[in-house]
C-alpha cells in the first residue's frame, strides 16, 4: 500500500471514529495532507500506531456545569477538557466560553494545539477546553457563579505539571480570576503556574494579553521580509475586535502597516485613515460596546452592518476572529483585490481546502494559526516560567522573548517547508515541522 493510501485509510478511520465533528476532520485533513513527503522520507512514522494515536486524545473530559442567574433560575451547560498530547510537557491550551463550544470543536482546537506548542520550542503539550455558556449579556455576580462551577469539577484534572489552562473567546482577565480563586479555594493552596492570563498583581506576566495579536503581526514582517519587503505603508485588514484582533492592529501600526478595517459579529467599520486604537479600545475593553459606535468620534469612518469585512482591499488580510470564517468566496475576493499575505490570527479561520486552496493557486503567502498565531501560547510558557521561579519580567524584555519566539518559528516553517521540497509553503513548513518534533519524542517514550 501507498504512502497515500496509508494516510487516507487512517483519516478514513479518524472520520468514523469521530463522528459528527466536521471541525475536527478538518483540522485532521489539514495535518494529513502535509504528511505524504515526511512519511515518504521516513516510514518508520508509521510504526507503532504512532499517526493514530496522535489523532487520538489521551484523555477526553466531559462534565455538568450547573450555575445560579440573579434571578434565581437554575442554568446547567456542559463543560469540556480535551488532554490531548503531553509527550512534550504539560498540556496547554486555552478555555472557550461560547454557544458553539461542543467536544468536535475543543478537539480540533486541541489537535491544533499540539503542533503549535511544539513549534514554539517550550516544553508544553496541547490541549483545550471550555463550555457552551454565553458570556455576553451575562452580569457580573452571573459569570462568577458560573466559573466556580466550572472549576469545581475542573481542578481535579489540571495542575502546573499536568494541564495548565488560559483563556480563550469568551475568557479574559476577569475570567481567569474568577477560576483562580475557586481553584485556590478548593485546593487550599496558591499554585501560580495552574493558570495563565492571570492579572499582573497576582502571577500574570507581561505582554500576555497583547501576546497573541502582537506574535501575528511579528510573524507578518517576518513574512514580508523574507521577499524582501515590509509592512511599512501596508493596508491591512484585521477581522474580530477582541484581544487578538485588538493587538494586533497595534503591532501591526507599531511596525508601520495602516489598520484599516476590524469588525464584530454585527458588521465591519472601514477607517482609510487606519483605526483609532485608543477609540476601539474604549469601545471594546471598557464599554464593552458594539464596532458601530465607532462612527460616533469617526464620523469620516464608514460601517457596514453584517456583509464581510473581506470584501476590503487591502495588502494584508489577518482573521483573528472564529473558526472558517473565510471561505472560498471571500478569499476569491481578497485575491482579486490584490492581497499579498495572509496570516491567521485565529484558530482555523480559513475553510480548507477551499479558501487556503484560493491563496496557494494564487500565489499568496498564506501562514496558519499553528505557526503565526502562536506567540499566546509562547508567552503563556514564558508567564508558567516567571511563576515556576517566583519571578516578574519588564514588558519590553518579555516583548523582544516573544519577537524572538515568532522569529524562530518563521524561520523554522520556511526552512522545514525547503527541506521537504515544498519552499515557500508555510502550512507544510509548520505541520511538519511540529509533526516531527512530537512524533520524535512519541517514539522515544514508547508505547503510551
């Protein structure tokens, strides 16, 4: 039997296996396809069950959150845990507060996170998490109710040297204190490396609320600068207005690009002047307000209720906002618009094959999540080593550790990608890449 043959009747298993988790497929697929020339070159990949049980989690949690609102009605969702791999450290990986959660979704989230944890170079596994509860419109007596439920089951799975969650969609700062402090609670004792995205005042580290959106952009003027050109004047687009997409625009100003577009799940503001940071900030940080509101301090700005945000010209496309939220359609648009680079600053943003499969036939540079939105990740490794040795790093230090970081996984991609004849080809530099270095140390703990 063929390589290929191989790889299909196992991702043929994956799918009936896994029934019902189309994101899961997905994400698996992506993985797959870049698979065939490191399998080729070394079939020893294949022994051991090595590829399925890499597909398969090491353990999948499941549990009943039953909460209390303000007016006394009992609510009860359903939390999740997926452990996938921790063959390179403890599993790491985000919780997500949002309607959609389901375990098809954690999982493909969780299988994304074991390749960019491992790209970072920092001894974390991948997992995720999270909970079909709807923060929004939530008060504020209501989300805490809700986050010691959810932690009441939680901290009896996760601890800094078995699974360390952060935030996600849904979970920020004000969250991730909230679980904290049940955790302490329940626990009886202050373990700073259990979570990260914590408040700076208790355990947080620098530069981890910005981290995610600031690693894209660093990864972007990695990109341009390997043709030899920068994000100095650059038109770019950036989807979502939450943390990521938030930051992002920020680095992206700071590096000389011009933001000119962000949106929110009503519709999508175009400022050709580039975003007015402080403004959104307001808006989106503090009011906690919608992208409408913008145009009342930038009345000159332009909105548009629903449609897409990628209908906009613009050199750089960055969706930082959910899962396969550009697909063939409007990836046709921004090409024929004239796009150069597209980075994903969300997990999976991109449909595949149809959207990334657009950007390949037109030479767009195209970099996917597990490579360029890893600097959240990479800084949360950084933050568990300020907590493991009772330390607090400067912002700018532990800006130039996550510069550095994206730089190494840019190079990495690029020259992982040349070596396995695919130059130029980011998804196959970073799946493999990360393939390698998990399976590696797959093989070399045995049969687990």
């Amino acid at each position: 039997m063929s390589t290929r043959d191989r790889i299909a009747e196992i991702y043929e298993q994956v799918k009936a296996r896994n029934a019902g988790e189309p994101e899961f497929h997905q994400a698996a697929a992506e993985v797959f396809e870049s698979l065939h020339v490191v399998l080729e070159r070394h079939p020893r990949y294949f022994e051991a069950g090595l590829i399925e049980r890499l597909t398969e989690p090491e353990r999948q949690i499941i549990f009943r959150v039953p909460w209390i609102d303000d007016q006394g009605n009992v609510h009860v969702n359903r939390g999740f845990r997926v452990q996938y791999n921790s063959v390179l450290g403890p599993y790491k990986g985000g919780l997500r507060f949002h309607p959609s959660v389901n375990l098809g979704i954690v999982k493909f989230l969780g299988f994304e996170q074991i390749f960019k944890n491992a790209l970072t170079g920092l001894p974390i596994g991948g997992g995720k998490g999270g909970s079909d509860f709807d923060p929004k419109g939530r008060s504020e007596q209501e989300i805490m109710r809700f986050c010691q439920s959810f932690m009441t089951e939680l901290h009896r799975h996760i601890g800094e040297y078995t699974d360390v969650p952060a935030g996600d969609i849904g979970v920020g700062g004000r969250e991730i204190g909230y679980l904290f402090g049940q955790y302490k609670r329940l626990t009886n004792s202050y373990e700073s490396g259990v979570l990260t995205g914590k408040g700076l005042t208790w355990g947080g580290s620098q530069v981890r609320r910005e981290a995610t959106g600031y690693g894209v952009a660093y990864f972007v003027a990695e990109m341009a600068k390997s043709v030899n050109s920068s994000l100095e004047g650059r038109k770019v687009v950036v989807s979502g207005s939450g943390n990521v997409a938030i930051y992002a625009i920020e680095k992206v100003h700071q590096l000389g690009g011009i933001a000119i577009a962000c949106s929110d799940s009503s519709g999508y503001i175009v400022d050709q002047n580039g975003i007015d940071l402080e403004l959104l900030k307001e808006i989106k940080e503090v009011q906690r307000g919608r992208i409408s509101e913008y145009l009342d301090e930038r009345p000159d700005a332009q909105y548009f209720p629903g449609g897409s945000i990628w209908d906009v010209p613009c050199d750089v496309a960055i969706p930082c906002a959910t899962q396969n939220e550009l697909d063939e359609t409007a990836a046709k648009t921004l090409v024929n618009n004239g796009v150069r680079v597209v980075a994903e600053g969300a997990n999976m943003p991109t449909t595949h094959p149809g959207g990334i499969a657009v950007f390949r036939e037109a030479g767009v540079a195209f970099a996917p999540g597990k490579a360029a939105n890893a600097g959240g990740v990479a800084t949360s490794a950084l933050e568990m080593q300020q907590n493991a040795s009772r330390d607090s790093w400067h912002f700018d230090y532990t800006d130039e550790r996550l510069a550095g970081i994206m730089r190494d996984i840019h190079q990495n991609c690029v020259d992982t990608a040349a070596e396995y004849g695919k130059p130029g080809d980011y998804i196959h530099g970073a799946n493999i890449a990360g393939f390698v270095k998990v399976a590696d140390a797959m093989f070399a703990l045995g049969v687990i």
